[in-house]
C-alpha cells in the first residue's frame, strides 16, 4: 500500500510539473511575459527559439519593425522607413531596424521615449545614413534608446539631442572624413541653451554612451547648452576606439 501511494504522489508531481510547463501557456500569457524581458538581448534570442516563440516574442504588439524588404505592407506593425515606424510609434514602443542594407534616416524628430533597435548581430550591419545638408539624421526631444546600431553622417551631426535622456549602447558613429571636418560631430546636444520653449524640455537632460566606437567629426560630442562632458573611458582596440561617457549637468 505504501509503495503504491508513493507511486501515486510521483505520478501527481510529474503531471502538475508537466501543466506548468511554458508551452502549456496561452499566446496572451506568453506575450505578456515576453514583454517584460529586454528587447536586446533577452527578447531577440527567446525568437530564436520556436516557430510559437518568434511569431510571439516578434509580434507588432511588442514591438514595430522597419523592414524595406518586404513588399507587402498591409502586415500591422511593419514599416518601409524609420520615419514612418517613428511616426506610428506609441509612447514606450520598440523599433527594430532590420539588418542589411542602408536606412535613410534625415532629421527624424523624435518626440516620444522609444527605443531603436538594430535587427543585426553587429552594429555595423544595420546602417542609418544621413544624406548631405541635413543638420542630423535623428533629432532627439524625449527620453530614448539607441542599440546596436551605425549611424553615418558626411556634415552636420549623427544624432542631435535636445531635451530628454538619450542611452546609447554599442553603436557605431560615424562622421565621413570631409575638408570640412570641423563642422561635423557626432553627438551634438543644446539641452539647456533655451533653443526651444520650456514646454518641450525634459527634466534630467543628459546622453549617456556606453561600448560605442566613434569615428570622424571635430570631437566626439559637441554641448551648447548646460550640459557638459564628464566620466570619460575610452578602449583602444586594434582597428578602433570604444567610448564609454557621460553629458550631464555641470
């Protein structure tokens, strides 16, 4: 008798510990768990999971995806342009930029806190390029995120930040080498200078790099404003120069 309640209590343990695997979740409960893990990495490697896992973890409700290879638009979430997902975009979103090719990217404002994300591996697979006589190719008002992403600019800036919290983390900014060089940075930030009106500026203005190769340009960040540069560390690496910095308050 003994052994066959013992048998009996296994078998209850096997079967509540089968129900409560993952798989046994419905769609909604998924996605809600998979909302709350980071874009990159966490929420980028559960799609590489399953077929069940990818449709979820990249379903439009977590975040839009910039895609010029797709021809048919109809597909909710997905965008021909990185103007057109900003757009589009609700407070708090993420974009995911697709890898391969080249995004034009063209004085974007960005009003709104969201995150832009390349779709790649590395960085430098997923490039946004600033044509000629823009001031910048992303324009910054609101709190945000840039990651894994090269953005490339010949004059003017790469991302010009005026009011908000601006995260930028293993990014590639480049500024092409012109004679002139000296009016061109890569980061470029007037938090503080009184260039727009109070209501479009933030509480805690500040830029924060981290892991981010910077080439080009005058200087890496140029400020106008009341925010200055501070808590600098740079890696020399062999091809390259990995910046680590701060744009505070003085």
């Amino acid at each position: 008798m003994e052994l066959e309640e013992q048998e009996m209590r296994k078998s209850r343990k096997i079967s509540s510990s089968s129900s409560a695997l993952i798989n046994n979740l419905d769609d909604g409960c998924l996605m809600h768990i998979f909302s709350f893990l980071s874009p990159i990495p966490d929420r980028y490697n559960t799609a590489l999971v399953c077929h069940r896992w990818c449709y979820l973890a990249c379903h439009p409700r977590l975040w839009l995806r910039v895609d010029r290879s797709i021809k048919d638009f109809s597909e909710p979430g997905v965008f021909p342009s990185i103007e057109e997902a900003v757009s589009a975009a609700r407070p708090g979103d993420t974009i995911l930029i697709a890898a391969g090719g080249s995004h034009l990217a063209s004085n974007i404002q960005i009003k709104k806190p969201l995150c832009l994300i390349g779709g790649g591996e590395l960085p430098d697979e997923t490039t946004l390029v600033c044509l000629r006589g823009s001031d910048s190719a992303l324009e910054f008002l609101s709190t945000c995120k840039l990651s894994n992403l090269t953005v490339k600019a010949e004059l003017g800036c790469c991302l010009l930040h005026r009011s908000g919290r601006l995260i930028i983390d293993e990014c590639i900014l480049q500024c092409e080498s012109n004679p002139l060089d000296y009016l061109s940075c890569p980061i470029v930030s007037t938090a503080g200078s009184g260039v727009f009106p109070s209501n479009l500026k933030g509480d805690g203005d500040s830029v924060s790099v981290s892991h981010t190769r910077i080439e080009g340009g005058a200087k890496a960040v140029l400020t106008s404003g009341d925010l200055a540069l501070q808590r600098v560390r740079v890696i020399y690496a062999r091809t390259c120069l990995y910046f680590w910095f701060d744009v505070d308050c003085k």
